[in-house]
C-alpha cells in the first residue's frame, strides 16, 4: 500500500530524502533516493536495513565515476553510431561496476553480495573499446590493419606534398600574398593574389572572406592532393566502421540494464550508510502488536534537537498539551519520522528505536486553506480528519496537531474528545496535541490515553523542549503576555474573566510542576550520589585487585626463594649422605646432615591457600570428643571427616566437633655418640601426598639416617587409600640391608596406614 503524499509532505520526509539524493554518487542513486518511499513489508524493511549494515561495517561502496549510461545504451540499440567519447564513458562506466562487484565479492559475506549478483560481466567490451580508442575517443591507428595500413600511407603523401609546394613556393613568389603552405577543404594550396591568380596554373580551391586572396592548388600536386583525399576518404570510412561495430556491441550487451539498476540500489545503500553516519542514526528494531519505545528519539531536520523516550503500548494515544513555540508539533514529527525512515530501510535518530512495521501514517498538522476549493483552516482539519478517522486501525500512526482549534473552543473540545474515543476504539496508536483544557481532564480518567506536555521555564518563559509523559501542561497565556508588556489592566480582567475553575486548574498544574521539578531534583541528587557511591566503589575495588596483585607477585617471589634454599639444602643433604658412607666421618656428618635436612623442611614453601583451620591434628594425634565424653586416638582423616579410637570403639567425628589434646613434653634422648650435640631425629615420617618415586627416596634417605643414628623404629605414614604406595614401600624394604623387620601399626596406632620399620643398629 503506498502511503500518504500529503502526510510524508507534512512530516517534511522530502527533506529527508534530498539529504539522501545529496550524498550520491550517480544520477541512478539521485534518482533512487528522490523516489524513495516507505515499504509496509517487514521482510523487505529488514533486508534493506541489513544491507545498510553491510555498507557501514563490512564493505566501503565507491561509486565515483561511473556514469548513467541508459541514454548511450539506448541509442546503440536503434543502430544509431556512437562516438568515440560516448563510448569510453560507457566502457569506463561498466568497468567502474565491475570493479565494484569484486569488491563486494572480496569482502563482503552480508546481503551486499547477493545485492552485487546483479553487476554484470561487461569484459568483452570494456576490452574491444579500450583496445581500440584512446584516452580522448579517438580511434587508435591498431584498431584495425586497415586502418593501420592507411594511416602508414597519409602522413608520408602529406610530407610529399608539402615538400613540393616548399619548392613552388619560390617560383610563385611574386603572386603570393603570403610565403606559406596552408590546407582548404582537405587539400595544401598556396594564398594567391587576387589580382594575380589569372597568372597562375592551378585549381582555385577557396577564397578568402575579404576577396583578396584565392587559395590556389598548383597542378603539380593535384594528382597528390587526389590520392590524399581518396586515403582520407578511406581512413574515416574505416574509423565508422569500427565505432559502428563497437556500438553494435554495446547495443547486444542484455547485462547493461541490470548493471546500472544494481548501481543505483548500491549507490542508495551507499547514501543511506552515508547519512547514518553523517547524521549519527542507529539502526531500529521491528516490534510487534503496536508497540513503539524510543529512546533518546530527536528530530533529524533540526540543529542541535533536544532528544525525549517516546512509548506507545498500553499508552495508545499520548495528548502533548502546553504553550506554542514548546516543541509539540516537533514531538510529534520527530516520531512520525522514525516510523517513515524506518520503513525506508533507513537508520533512525535515536539512540535505539524499537518500531511496528505500520500500514500507513494518517496526518492532521499545519493550518491549511484553500481558496480555490472555497475550504477555511478549519474546514480543512475536518477534511483530514474525515480521512483519519476513516482509516485509523491498528496497524497505523496518527497523528493530529492542534486537535479542535479554528472553531469555537467548547465545541472544538466536544468534537475532540469525540474523535479521540473513536481512535481509542478503532484500537489506533499515536500522538496528539492540543491547547484545549477539557481534553486534559478527559485523559485523566481515559484509559489508552494519557497527558504529556513539553518542559517550559516559567522564570524565563523559555521551552526546554523535553518531553514530560503523565503531566498536562500550561499554556501560560498570562504569564507570557505580561512578559510581553501587555497593559496589567488588561491582564487583571483577563484573569477575571478566565473563571475559578480555570484558574484553579492552572495553579494545580502549577503546583504539579512544581512538585515535579522538585523530585527531579531529588532523584538528580540520588543519582549523583550513587555515581560517587559507584565511582568509590570502583576504585575500591581496583585497590584490593592491585593489593591481591602484589600479594600474589610476593607470595610467588618468596615461594620461588623458598624454593631455591630448598633445593640447596637437598644437595648439601645429598653431598653428606655420601660422605656419611666413610664409618669415621659418619657421627659428625649424619649430625650435619640431620640438621640440614631440618632447616630445609622449614624453607620448603608451603602453598598460600592450604591454610589450617583450628588446631593442626594429624593422623595419631590424641583428641578430646565432647559428645562422647572420651578421648581417644585419631585413626584416618578424610577432609573434614575424622575416625577417632575410643577404647573398643571406632567413631566417625566431624574435624570441627573435636579439639586436640596436647601431647607431655618429653625430654631429649641423651646424644648417641660423644661429643656430638644431642640428636633431634624425627621417628615419624611422612609420606602420603608424596609420588612414589620421592616416598621411595624419601624412606630410603630417613632409614639411612636412623642407622646412622642408631635410631630404631622408624614410624612410616602413608595412608590408606588404593594400597598402591604402601605395597610399593614395602617392595622396597624388602631390598634394603639396613632393615631388620617391619610390620604394621596397632590399629589404635594407624593400623595399614602405618609402618613400623625396625631399623640395625
């Protein structure tokens, strides 16, 4: 269905549109973007808007130099000869579209490259034309053999020619007007006196304007002057030939249509992508059921816009009411044509826009008479109105401005409120404005319809043109005419005449907007406030993640330190333990060694997170278990899961149900040899956790010590588990000479997660 001239003429879509034409490249893209009209297919709306798309984020289309070429095309095919000029224009034309579509080709895989299937391949041409014409369309002397032969021919009979009139021109030098050989009508003559000429053999080819001279052909190049007339003749015989030849071609060439129809739907999308990013548009959203949200919407024609949210959904009709000059009728345009550029295919003002897809736009703006038609202003509003009412669905926009003026205001505000019930009705969706009271109490209590007014300062009684939905406004009629310097006279019967319920009404909104502003105020502050609340936040945050950062970075330097001294401990243990094997070394060395193996157990890193919760009980240790009453020894520990011995029975206790029972210090052994300091050897080992290659190590390395020590038994803490580590330890105490026996714990003492190693001594 097309829409509406007149009411793409009132919403001023013509401007839009010659913004467009403007940014074209080809007169077929001018002419495209001018007749540019809004589409009721959602399908096709939103192919285009992707095509758009692509243009501004995938494929940049440059469109100069090609030109529309229908005209030449045309005349081709009425067997009409072309120039020279016409048809490189034409070569040039196709061959700037051929470029573009392996452009599109190349970078494109969006829409644009189903749009480029249409650039035809016009090769065949381009190449015989440029082949055969120069820069200026003149025809090459290799356009042809003939040609070639025929110019290899005229320019040696020219210099033949002149060199023989040189040589007459001294014979003939009394009857000359002038000592120099020219060319009339194609063939070398001498000027001759005309008082002379009868003196002379020759053919009087031409004379001069003024009669004085007659250009003479001596007789002597005469049968030269033929046969360059005759070569000549030849020579533009043979160029027609080729120009009609390649004109013949252009005219057999179907793909030429198609081409510069594709050139001008790319050259609109080209402008359409232009015109968002000049204009700073984005894309809109298609919705359904009637529903309109926009957000930070502003008028695309107008300088610096204010920009306003626009919703229709449940709010089917808005009513705009307040002062002129505030911006209604530019609300209402500024809607209208979002709803008219997106079913263009067009980007949108606004900072996003979810649209319907609408049949069509009904239009009431702007004070119209017609003198022929005999139609007041008012009577032209009723016309428009007759066809709003008529067609209003659904699936269209209304939009009315000044909605019951030009006539009387309690009838214009019946037939208003008339018109407005019968649009809610009708189910229709849009904007309305009006300077009539009633209508504002009217949308008070009217369901569908709601009151809205356009922010205006009442100190300076200037608009501030942004949109205020669920407030009426003022029309501030006083306040502006006093403002004016109207007689206060005048105005203080005015105000009496105005009525107590108008007046009432005006200070109640007065008072609205007071409060209004007021919240806004507050709601400012609020804002602000969480801004800072925010922003504090933020840096907050960015301190503890540099503080975690460097935490990190120090815990990371010192276990790598750690790391090292560990390592070095572990040689320097390694170098003792063979110098451990001489029998006179080893009491000093095994007690070097001991306290080595010490000092790197404390500067073996520990990892940062594996932190102890409570006290650190083990497997062994002694723990009180309050909810029996007893204590007993813990068995096996499984996370936080623990299975403590108590007298004959086995319980399982949470970690955070018992507490540890510290053990009686118990005096050091007396040193085993003389004279050395007194021994600090561990019994206990601990393995589990470990590979098995390092618990092998780590065994084989503690049951060296012990003997060297005289120490004996030795406790070995593998664990449970699969019984894969404590088969393998055993495998190799079976193999070492330093063991005398060994055998598993008493169950009170870890049971198979322990094994007690008797070492020799």
């Amino acid at each position: 269905m097309a829409f509406d001239s007149r009411a793409l003429s009132a919403l001023d879509f013509p401007r839009i549109t010659a913004a467009l034409a403007d940014r074209a490249s080809t007169t077929l893209g001018r002419e495209r973007a001018l007749a540019l009209r809004p589409s009721d297919d959602a399908y096709r709306i939103a192919q285009e808007l992707d095509e758009v798309e692509d243009a501004l984020f995938g494929v940049s289309l440059s469109l100069g130099g090609i030109h529309d070429i229908r005209e030449l095309h045309a005349r081709a095919g009425e067997g009409r000869v072309l120039s020279g000029q016409d048809l490189l224009n034409a070569a040039y034309s196709l061959d700037g579209a051929m470029t573009v579509k392996r452009a599109i080709e190349a970078n494109s895989r969006g829409p644009l490259r189903d749009v480029g299937q249409g650039l035809g391949d016009h090769s065949e041409l381009v190449r015989r034309v440029l082949q055969s014409l120069d820069r200026e369309g003149q025809v090459r002397d290799d356009a042809s053999p003939r040609l070639r032969d025929l110019r290899k021919r005229i320019e040696p009979l020219r210099g033949r020619i002149r060199d023989k009139l040189t040589q007459t021109l001294e014979q003939w030098s009394e009857v000359l007007q002038e000592h120099l050989v020219t060319i009339r009508r194609d063939r070398y003559v001498l000027p001759v006196l005309a008082s002379r000429v009868g003196s002379v053999q020759g053919i009087i080819v031409d004379a001069s304007a003024t009669g004085q001279t007659y250009f003479v052909e001596p007789a002597a190049v005469t049968q030269l002057n033929n046969e360059l007339t005759r070569l000549i003749l030849d020579e533009e015989a043979e160029v027609r030939r080729i120009l009609t030849e390649l004109s013949a071609l252009l005219a057999q060439d179907s793909a030429v249509p198609m081409t510069l129809s594709t050139i001008g739907e790319l050259d609109l999308i080209a402008s359409k992508a232009k015109l968002a990013r000049d204009w700073r548009l984005n894309r809109p959203e298609a919705l359904a059921d009637g529903l309109y949200d926009l957000r930070g919407a502003r008028h695309p024609l107008i300088e610096n816009p204010v920009a306003n949210d626009i919703n229709l959904g449940e709010t089917k009709l808005l009513l705009i009411t307040g002062p002129n000059m505030g911006g209604k009728t530019a609300t209402l345009k500024t809607l209208g044509l979002a709803v008219l550029m997106h079913q263009c295919g067009l980007y949108v003002a606004a900072d996003s826009a979810r649209l319907p897809v609408v049949r069509d736009v009904l239009v009431d703006i702007g004070d119209e008479q017609s003198i022929e038609a005999s139609l007041s202003t008012f009577a032209s509003h009723l016309k428009h109105l007759r066809y709003v009412l008529r067609h209003a669905a659904p699936d269209t926009l209304v939009l009315v401005d000044e909605l019951g003026s030009g006539t009387d205001p309690d009838e214009g505000a019946a037939l208003a409120q008339a018109l407005i019930e019968t649009l809610l009705q009708q189910d229709a969706r849009g904007i309305i404005t009006s300077h009539l009271s009633p209508l504002k109490l009217f949308a008070l209590e009217t369901p569908g319809l709601k009151n809205a007014s356009m922010g205006f300062e009442v100190t300076t009684l200037a608009p501030t043109y942004h949109l205020q939905v669920g407030q009426p406004g003022r029309s501030y009629a006083l306040a502006i005419a006093n403002r004016m310097g109207l007689p206060r006279d005048v105005l203080a019967r005015a105000g009496e005449l105005l009525g107590p319920e108008a007046g009432l009404m005006e200070r109640m909104l007065g008072e609205l907007e007071r409060e209004r502003r007021e919240l806004g105020e507050q709601l400012e502050t609020a804002a602000a406030a969480r801004r800072d609340a925010e922003a504090e936040l933020g840096r907050v945050r960015h301190e503890r993640e540099t503080l975690e950062s460097r935490r990190n970075e120090m815990m990371a330097e010192a276990a790598q330190k750690a790391e090292s001294l560990y390592a070095d401990a572990v040689e320097r243990v390694r170098t003792l333990r063979a110098r451990a094997q001489e029998e006179s070394a080893r009491p000093r060395v095994m007690q070097e060694l001991r306290e080595l193996r010490v000092q790197a157990q404390k500067a073996r890193p520990v990892p940062p997170k594996r932190e102890e919760r409570g006290d650190p009980i083990r497997v062994g240790n002694k723990v009180d278990v309050p909810a029996y009453g007893a204590q007993g020894q813990v068995l096996e520990m499984r996370g936080d899961d623990l299975v403590v011995q108590l007298g004959l029975m086995k319980v399982g206790v949470k970690r955070r149900d018992v507490r540890l029972v510290p053990e009686a210090k118990v005096k050091a052994p007396k040193p085993s040899f003389v004279g050395s300091a007194p021994s600090r050897f561990d019994n206990e080992l601990q393995l589990r956790g470990l590979s098995v290659e390092a618990a092998v190590e780590e065994l084989r390395a503690a049951i060296a010590e012990a003997r060297a020590l005289k120490e004996s038994p030795l406790r070995v803490v593998h664990g449970k588990g699969m019984g894969v580590l404590r088969r393998t330890l055993r495998d190799y105490l079976k193999t070492d000479k330093n063991v005398e026996s060994f055998h598993d714990a008493e169950a009170n003492q870890g049971g198979h997660g322990v094994t007690i190693v008797n070492v020799k001594r």
